[in-house]
C-alpha cells in the first residue's frame, strides 16, 4: 500500500469530484422535468400520447446506460448532416452528451416514479377536493403533485445514488470527472488499487451525504 | 449437506489448482487487440497482428508454449505486476516512466509517432523537419517544437490514455494544448473524424491504418517523432522481480533478430520494416 500516493491524490480527486457533482446537478434537474412531463403523458388517456411515453421510459430503462452514452457521442459524431447542423454546437462537446444520455436517462426512471406516485393517490383525496368547489386545475398543481412527490422521496432517493454512481460513465466520454481523474492517475503511477480506494472512498461519502439529505425530507414532509 | 458444501469447495478449489499447474510453463502475453497493425482482432475475434505473430516466434525460440491474452490498455501494466500474465507485448515504448514499475528486454521495433488531421485542416502542411528526436534536441528540433507551440495553441489533441503520446503533451513541450484522452485509439479515430479532435497524436501506423480501412481523409502533419518521452523503441514489458524470463526474452529477440525472423513479420504488418 502507497500510502503517499493515495494522500498526495486526495485533494486532486476530490477536486474532480466537484465535476462529478455538477454533472449529476445538471442532469437531475433537467431529468425532473422530462421525468414529471413524461409521468403526466403517461397517465394521459389518449393511447397514443400513452403509449409514447411509455416507449420513452421502456427504451431507456430498457439499455445500458453506457451503450446509450456511446450512441449519443460516438453514434451521432459520425452522420454527416447533423455535424454540419447547430446541433453539432452541443453535441461536439462531451460534456453535453454526457448531460443529454444521463438526464434522458434519469427522465425515464423518475417519470416511472412518479407516474406510480400519481396512481397511488387515494381517489378520496381528490374527490375532497372536488366536494370543496376547488378547480381541477388546481387540484393537480396543489394536491396531487405535493402527494406524489411525498410518496416518490424514497424511490427517487435511490435514483439520485444511482445516477451518482452513473456519472462515472462521463469518463469514458473523455470527461475528467472522478472516475476520469483516478484513471489518470493510474495511468501514470500503475496503482489502481491505492487510488480506485480512495475514489470509491469519494463516492461512498457522496452517497452518505445524499442518502441523509433524503432521509431528513422524508422526515420533514412526513404524513404522521 | 455440509458435507457436500464442503466437499465441492474442495474439489473446485483442487481443481483451480491443476488448472493453475497446468498453465506454469506456458508463458502468458498481454496484448490489447485494439492497436493496428500492432495487434488488433480479426472479424472472428481471434487476436492477429504484428505482436501476436512475433510473440509466438519468440516462444518457439524460448522453447515454451505461450498463450495470448487480452487486456484493456489501461490497465496493462498493472494486470503484468498482478500476474495476470507475465509479459507484455502490446506497441508499449520503452520509457523511464515505465522503467520505475517495470523491466523491459531490449527493443524489437520502433515506433515513430506522428500528428494526424484531417485533410483541409489549417494544421496541414506545417513548416517542420521530416522528423525530430528529442532525446538531445538540436536546433531543428527546438524550433519545430517551437512551431508545434504555435499551431497547438487552444487547439484539442487527441490520444489514448496512458501511452507515450498523452506524456509527451503532458510534458508541455508544445505547451498548453487541450489534451483529450481516450481508452481505444479507435476511439481517438473516430472522434478526430468527427471533427471533435482538431489533431490526434499516435504512432504513424496506426493513422495510416486508419485512413486506409475507413477511407477517411486522414493525413499525417508536422514532423514524426522519437526519443525522450516517446522512449526508445518498443519492447517486451516483464515483471522487475522476473529476471529468468527477462533473460530468455532478451535471447529470443537477438536470435529472431539474427534469423531475419522480426524483420519479416514486420514488413508483412507494416508495409516497411519497422524492426530494431
């Protein structure tokens, strides 16, 4: 054991670990949006706007997340039009991939989270609101909505260790986020055992920190 | 039930056993199958190659059987010192930074490394010598570096993780360009044809390869490079406390060497005899 080499890349990795953060920011915020638009579309009774959606979430739910990274820089770096199209704009840089596979990805499990949120709400809750003359409008945005997000904490609090976990994948898209700074150091020192611990070390804490935060929102909007 | 329990971990454990003694005389390669013409695999997945082809000469000249194994090039040395195998041959350059972690025979073949852009690139067609050593640089070589310098400014180089190209940016001998490493160089191929990599930097074959299997307007610029941190030449990685075979290597290349035997197989991958 290098004991040395794992103090001396600490504060590297842990700069790199910044990187993994804004990525999982990022890509949670906007797959909270695709996931809540998708869970609406979901519940929607029109079967083709229903089936849509749950092709979106079966596809993405249904592959690898690294082979759906893969496809998004590699697999659309090499059609022609689209290189000389706007879009290149985003999609040149990895770090917009990344965003994009990860976020579409996430979309798709929280819309799945939501949408079981959604169906689990007693009838009778909303039929209270009903009875009371509130617009159905108004149900959904100030009822049904806080329920479902209530019921979803715990669910989507694994989602969010999931996805953190995920983001690991940025590096083989050439992205220096802790993972892609540990396989540097590696690739320099031949001693992936002293920094994969120290890494992993890294996330493990993440994970606490995540893991606490949801446990305490939990607690916070309980029902009792 | 115990018993059985305990009786299948025993036979299994007696078992990996044999299987372990069975393969102690074999000697071990390592190669990474995705370097052309170096070694890379063909359609049915079988390792061929230049070193795959060279490795089993040198076994027949050691007098031992061989078996090739795969591993990612990331991960190449540290699979050596974990006996994973037990040598390695895999376009790997002999350099002072690989000598801390481990041994080397002596080289079997050169590897020159070069620059590659696309064709139209502004990149093309730079001011430089054919070709420049950096081991003890001399004029000419100060001043392409000096040229490299100013045609890389701000300008995203392409190379695979963990190999003599990414030290030699690192060095900042051409100084500060945006380095993007890959884990395949057929990674590096495809993002430099997409347009993501304004350069890339390998060893000229590799390119050359490149360009000639995907017809893609892949073209070599600046000068070719060799010495200093691109090391000098490519050897057989060994373990440091593994001198025995070291020794037997160092025999097999002299004789291969002697024998016209590097040479031939060099000229079959390469196209020209890229051996020393």
């Amino acid at each position: 054991m290098d004991f040395e080499l794992m103090i001396n890349s600490f504060p590297k990795l842990l700069n790199a670990a910044a990187v993994t953060l804004k990525l999982l920011s990022v890509s949670l915020i906007i797959g909270l949006f695709i996931g809540l638009l998708f869970a609406i579309l979901r519940l929607n009774k029109n079967v083709f706007i229903n089936k849509f959606a749950y092709g979106y979430s079966y596809i993405f739910r249904g592959t690898p997340l690294l082979v759906q990274i893969f496809i998004i820089y590699f697999g659309l770096g090499q059609i022609e039009s689209l290189r000389s199209s706007f879009l290149w704009v985003i999609l040149k840089e990895p770090y917009w991939c990344a965003i994009i596979a990860f976020a579409l990805n996430t979309g798709a499990y929280t819309s799945e989270i939501l949408r079981s949120a959604f169906q689990t709400i007693k009838p009778g809750i909303i039929e209270a609101g009903q009875s009371l003359g509130i617009s159905s409008k108004i149900i959904f945005y100030k009822i049904q909505i806080p329920i479902a997000i209530r019921q979803s904490l715990p669910a989507y609090g694994n989602e969010i260790i999931l996805m953190m976990k995920g983001t690991s994948l940025a590096s083989t898209v050439t992205l220096m986020d802790l993972t892609g700074v540990a396989k540097y150091i590696i690739s320099t020192t031949f001693k992936p055992i002293e920094v994969f611990i120290v890494a992993g070390g890294i996330y493990l804490f993440m994970t606490f920190v995540i893991h606490n935060i949801i446990k305490f929102l939990e607690k916070k909007y309980s029902f009792n | 039930m115990m018993n059985i329990f305990k009786k299948t971990i025993f036979s299994v454990l007696l078992s990996l056993l044999v299987i372990g003694n069975v393969n102690a005389d074999k000697i071990r390669i390592g190669t990474e199958g995705a370097y052309p013409p170096w070694n890379s695999k063909d359609e049915s997945g079988k390792l061929i190659g230049f070193e795959v082809e060279l490795a089993y000469t040198l076994c027949r000249y050691i007098g031992q059987q061989c078996t090739i194994v795969e591993q990612d090039w990331d991960g190449m040395i540290p699979a050596l010192i974990m006996r994973k195998f037990d040598a390695i041959m895999a376009g790997m350059s002999i350099t002072a930074e690989r000598q801390k972690a481990i041994s080397f025979s002596q080289g079997y073949a050169d590897e020159v490394a070069s620059l590659a852009v696309m064709k139209g690139s502004s990149l093309e067609g730079l001011d430089t010598p054919a070709g420049i050593n950096l081991t003890k640089p001399n004029a000419a070589a100060k001043k392409a570096l000096k040229t490299l310098t100013a045609a890389l400014a701000g300008k995203t180089v392409c190379v695979q993780t963990a190999t003599i190209h990414q030290n030699f940016l690192d060095s900042g001998d051409v100084g500060k360009v945006n380095v993007r490493t890959y884990k395949t160089q057929d990674e590096v191929n495809l993002d430099l044809a997409s347009g993501r990599c304004d350069a890339a930097l390998a060893a000229a074959v590799a390119f050359s390869d490149y360009a000639e299997k995907s017809g893609k307007p892949v073209v070599l610029t600046g000068p070719t490079f060799s010495g200093g941190a691109f090391g000098n030449g490519v050897g057989v990685g060994i373990r440091k406390d593994d001198t025995e075979l070291l020794k037997k290597f160092n025999a097999a290349i002299n004789k291969a060497r002697k024998n016209g035997d590097i040479s031939r197989i060099a000229t079959k991958w390469f196209g020209f005899d890229a051996s020393m």
